[in-house]
C-alpha cells in the first residue's frame, strides 16, 4: 500500500561504483537523482579489504573507504543518497513515460529515467568456515585480492571459464594454485582449459571438493574430499577462491527487461538502454566479462549521459 508518491527525474537503484558515478555525473548534469542503495550499501566492494587497482588511488585503500569516497562525491553534487529496498517496478514502455517503482514496499516513487545498478553477487558454498573466513583468505575475486597472495599456495573452487581464468591469473602471483574440480571434467572451455593444462604451478584436482577451510581468523589450510572415494585430506594453503559463479541481482526485472540466459541486463550496442525507453543499467548487472570496479564506474558515467540524453530529447 502506497503512504506517499514522489516524482523525480532520475532513479538510480543500486550503490556501488556504477550506481555512485552514475550519480556523480546526473547530479552535475541537474537531473537531482535519488539513489536507493539495497541492502548492501557500497556494494560488492564492500566486502573486499584493499583495492589497488582502482586508478587515482596510488597507495590502494580500503573497499568500504573507497565507497564513502564515491558517496561522499555523489552527495557533494546533491545526490540524494536513501537506504532502502526497491522492491516492485511499473515501468512505463511509451518513450516519455513515467517509471513506477515501489520501495520498501510502501513508498512510492515516479521516476522519468531509471539506472539499475543492482551488481551481482558472488556464490559461495556456504560452508560455514568459509563463510567465516571471508575476508581472512577467502576471496571471490582473484583480480581483486590475489595480489595479497604473492609467493603463496591458493586453491580455486570452480571448473567455468572464470574458475580457470582466476587460475591462470593467481598462477602468475602465486607459488602454486590447487583446482578444486567437482566433476571429471571441466566446464571451461577448451581455450581455457588449454592454458589451465600448461601452466606448470597450477594442479588440478578432479572428483574434488571442498569439506572445510582450517583457520581461526585466517586460512591455514583447507580440507577436500574425494566424491568418487570419500577420502579426505588437508591442503596448506593461505587463500581460498571461491569462483563458482555470479548471480546478478535482476529477480525484480524478470518479465520486465531482457535479459541473457543466465540473468544479465541485456544493453544496446555500446549504450546502456535496455529495451524500454528512459531505463538504462550499468555495472555488474549488465556485465559478465568484466566485472571491475572501474568498467562499472564507466558504464555509470554513460548511464548518465544516456539519461540525461534522453532527457534533453524529449523537451
Ligand atoms: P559457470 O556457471 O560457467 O561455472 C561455474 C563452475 O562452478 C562450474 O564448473 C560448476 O561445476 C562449478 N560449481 C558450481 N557450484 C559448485 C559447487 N557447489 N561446488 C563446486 N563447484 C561448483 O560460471 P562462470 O563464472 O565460470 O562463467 C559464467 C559465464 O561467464 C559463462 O558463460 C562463461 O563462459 C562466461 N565467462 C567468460 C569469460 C571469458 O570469455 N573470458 C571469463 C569468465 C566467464 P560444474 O561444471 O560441475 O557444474
């Protein structure tokens, strides 16, 4: 039930890289956006310790850190920054229509663009010891946290193509890196497995999974089990990659937008229009290839350009 209904020009969903710099550049551009920021306010960054590959910070910093900085830019302009869950669209198909969107599930709000910047989320096992040691070992992102692994022994759980790229990345850094495969045979594909299969420091460990990550407050080892033999045994290692896949946070625009098989915001050609007029995405949620914290402050900035584009064509 709807308490009160608020029009704006700019709705941005979302809060991390993509949705802040979207806000940045419409707040600057005059569009006043209000941002909803989930649940998760700053995003997947938000669970990483340091970043150091994102540019303009030469010492590196902290994920949450570096996410005040985003908000604290975005509210400079004027960006109203709001804590809460969009929960229901009613978006309008007709170009110059008025997006509805339902948050909290009591406020309304009519919007005339709307930037989804919802991001995707990381899966994890659910093991509880890897649940406690994320951020003390665990990882889901070798690009974001291998650095910190130089000279060490890592696994990776997983067998896609992601799997099998942090792989050869972290083999680059690392002294070795175990592959946890649960099945006989990769899901990579061939190219991938190819550079798995010559790259000397990575072993890979078929019919493989993970029982337990060994450590109070950091990893010390990990236990695998053998499924075909049930035989377990303990690897030392200080970093465990989970990368068994992501799942963007698109449930809500399921019938709504188009999306790509596996749930990706579709966007077209070089923009971020989705196929209904004045709706764009960014970052993650649009993104499976990249997934950086800078690709997605870049498609942020263009899913304000397009907006207020879109906008400016419309007077
Ligand atoms: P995928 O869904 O392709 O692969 C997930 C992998 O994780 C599978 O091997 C799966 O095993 C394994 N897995 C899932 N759950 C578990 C579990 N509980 N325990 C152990 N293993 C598990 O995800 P990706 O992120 O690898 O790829 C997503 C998409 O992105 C794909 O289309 C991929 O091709 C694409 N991609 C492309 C890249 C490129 O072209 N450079 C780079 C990265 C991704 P199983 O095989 O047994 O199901």
């Amino acid at each position: 039930m709807s308490d009160t209904i608020e029009r704006i020009k700019c709705l941005i969903v979302g809060s991390g890289p993509a949705g802040y710099t979207a806000a940045i550049y419409a707040a600057r551009a005059d569009l006043k956006p209000v941002m909803y920021t989930g649940m998760q306010m700053g995003g997947q960054l938000t669970t990483t310790t340091e970043v150091d590959n994102y540019p303009g910070y030469p010492k590196g910093t902290d994920g949450t850190a570096m996410m005040d900085d985003f908000k604290n830019q975005a509210e400079r302009f004027g960006t109203e920054v709001r804590f809460g869950m969009v929960t229901k669209v009613n978006f309008s198909n007709e170009v110059g229509g008025i997006h509805k969107v339902t948050v909290d599930e009591s406020k309304e709000i009519e919007a005339e663009t709307v930037i989804i910047s919802t991001g995707a989320t990381a899966k994890y096992l659910g093991l509880e010891s890897e649940q406690r040691l994320i951020g003390g070992g665990v990882s889901a992102c070798a690009t974001c946290d291998g650095f910190f692994y130089k000279g060490q022994d890592v696994i990776v759980v997983g067998a896609g193509d992601t799997a099998a790229e942090e792989a050869t990345y972290l083999a680059n850094i690392c002294k070795s890196v175990t592959m946890l495969v649960r099945r006989d045979e990769m899901r990579a594909s061939k190219a991938m497995q190819h550079r798995v299969k010559k790259t000397e420091n990575i072993k890979v460990l078929f019919n493989t999974e993970l029982d337990e990550v060994i450590g109070d407050n950091v990893v010390d080892a990990v236990r695998v089990v053998n499924n075909q033999t049930q035989e377990k045994h303990e690897i030392s290692v200080t970093g465990v990659f989970i990368a068994i896949g992501h799942k963007p946070n698109t449930e809500l625009f399921k019938g709504v937008l188009d999306m790509n098989e596996t749930g990706y915001l579709i966007t077209k050609g070089k923009s971020t229009k989705t196929n209904l007029p004045g709706v764009f995405a960014a970052g993650d949620v649009q993104d499976h290839e990249y997934r950086q914290a800078v690709t997605a402050a870049g498609t942020g900035c263009m899913a304000a350009l397009d907006s207020e584009r879109y906008l400016g064509a419309l007077l």
